[in-house]
C-alpha cells in the first residue's frame, strides 16, 4: 500500500504528568454523563437519593464490567491469573463497561421502586455523550488503530508509545496478534511478506477511535433531539442499543484485534445486543398495550441551557 495522502496523524502521548490521558478522559466523560443524568432524571420521577445510588454503582460495576471483559477475550494475553489484576497497564472493554453498569444496577433500582427502562431512558444521552469525552484520551495515547487506509481519515503514525496491543522500542512499535504481526515504524515503505506487515509514517491506518467518537457525538445529538418529546418508555433506550451496537459491529471489521471466529468479543456482544433490541422494538410495536411513557426533557429554549438550570427540587 503507498503513502496515504491524510494529514491526520501525530505524536502520541501516553503519560502527562504521570496519568493517562486514556483513564483522565475516561473519567471526565463520565463525570460530565453523571452530571446530566443528574440534571434529567428529575423529571422522569427519579429522585436525588437514587440518582447519587446509580451513578456509584454506575461506577463500581463499570470499572469491573469493563476489566473483567477484556480478560475474558485476551485470557491468553496474561502469563498468570494475578495479572488479570493489573489494571493500571490498560485493557477494558467499553461493551463490558456499559454491562457491568447495568448489572450492578439491577437490583439497585428496584430498592428505590423504578422500572429499567425509567431510569435507561434518562440515561442514554448522558451515556452517549460520556463515550464521546472518552474517547479523546483514545486519541491521545493511540488505540484501536485498525488496518492500513488511503482515504482521506486515514491516521497516521508519528512517534511516541502505543497503547496496547502494541509493545515499542525505540523507533519501533510491534503487535502480536493469532500469529499475524503488525509493525509501525518511523521510516521505510509499507510492506506485506509472510504475515508482517509493515507500516511506515506517511501509511495511513483506520483509526477507529476517531469513527466511534464521530459516531457517539451524533448519537448524542440525535438523542438530545429524540428525548425533547414524551416517548414510549424503552424506545430511547434500545435505539441507543442498535445505534451504538450497530456501530461497533461495523467498526470492528476494521480494527486490529482478536477474533472468535469471524467476529471479535465486541461485536459478539455488540450484535447480540442489536438482535434482541430489534425484537423487542418489534414486539413493541405489534402490541396494544401502549405501556408507560418517558417524559420530555422539556419544551422551548436552549437545550443545554436548560440541562444547566437547577433540577427541579423533590417536593415541586
């Protein structure tokens, strides 16, 4: 493959300070997701109480979730079971994340006598936004860079320390992945010889990072703009399902990382989620019983001017 004509690529940075930018913008995200939910929970019957609850299992579970998903999928990537521990030297899975959240909120909700799709509802735009913030820090330290491209989003490599999968050394950066290495270097041309694939600065790459940020914006704005009206209570929620799942089972076909068969453990998920989103949207829709409805967010001004203003207070 020749030199892509992109102007998208630059140094990565996988410490500032010490942190991650990767974990910093992981938690901005999810700081600023809390915060909305906060903001619109309120009108859906949701009170402070619950809303506090949430957001820490929220937490708990996603952290879990996410961890204990990635091992899962690159078990054979850990010399011994203690290193499944070793978070801090990166691998999670958003997909594990988003399910620990809502595992570890099953039963949490009905201690305060909500439905599901109540509380779901409220936040999937949040979620949606939160992804969007994240997914900066993915951009940062370089991850999830898929395989080599020429169109005009190709990424490409200008120095520094790949996050994972990828292990550099000196001007070098190496993948080893079911027996096919994948090779990102400062200078030379792009190459394919018996399963090395060499890329050089200049050869472009998918970098699916930047598509799901892309993707998770305009699922936010759509979202922001679907919720503004009363809704059947659980729409909002499962089109955020076949959106985002609808997503990532595109976007991983261009990505660089394990697979179970023809699929990766994200898109095995992803398309499980989408399958069982269209039934029950189709069921949804041949029922007569019109079920509860999710309020609107509200009507006239500017929408994140009013997210802003104070929530209305529990006995108004």
């Amino acid at each position: 493959m020749g030199p892509s004509l992109a102007s998208v690529g630059w140094p990565v940075v996988d410490r500032v300070f010490g942190f991650s930018p990767h974990g910093v913008f992981i938690a901005i995200g999810f700081a600023i997701g809390a915060w909305l939910f906060g903001r619109l929970a309120p009108r859906r019957g949701i009170s402070l109480d619950a809303v506090n609850s949430i957001v820490f299992w929220s937490l708990i579970g996603a952290i879990v979730g996410a961890r204990v998903a990635y091992v899962i999928a690159h078990a054979s990537d850990f010399a011994s079971p203690l290193e499944w521990l070793y978070v801090w030297k990166g691998g999670i899975s958003l997909l594990g994340g988003i399910a620990g959240a809502t595992i570890a909120n099953a039963v949490n909700i009905r201690r305060f006598g909500l439905r599901f799709f109540q509380v779901a509802d409220a936040l999937t735009a949040p979620l949606a936004l939160g992804i969007a913030i994240g997914r900066i820090g993915d951009l940062i330290i370089g991850d999830h860079l898929g395989k080599p491209t020429s169109w005009i989003l190709a990424w490409t490599y200008h120095g520094g320390r790949l996050a994972p999968p990828f292990i550099c050394n000196g001007t070098s950066c190496q993948a080893q992945l079911q027996g096919n290495q994948i090779e990102i270097i400062k200078r030379g041309s792009a190459e394919l010889h018996s399963g090395l694939e060499t890329i050089a600065t200049g050869v472009g790459v998918h970098q699916t990072a930047m598509y799901d940020m892309l993707i998770a914006w305009a699922l936010f704005g759509f979202l922001w703009w679907f919720i503004r009206e009363p809704r059947r209570e659980g729409t909002a929620t499962l089109t955020f399902a076949i959106w985002y799942g609808c997503a990532r089972l595109l976007e991983d076909f261009l990505r660089i990382d394990k697979r179970f068969g023809p699929l990766t453990g994200s898109q095995w998920t992803a398309l499980t989620v989408v399958v069982v989103s269209v039934a029950l949207l189709t069921l949804r829709a041949t029922t007569k019983r019109p079920g509860p409805t999710t309020p609107g967010r509200g009507q006239g001004g500017d929408a994140l001017a009013e997210a802003a203003q104070p929530a209305p207070t529990e006995a108004a």
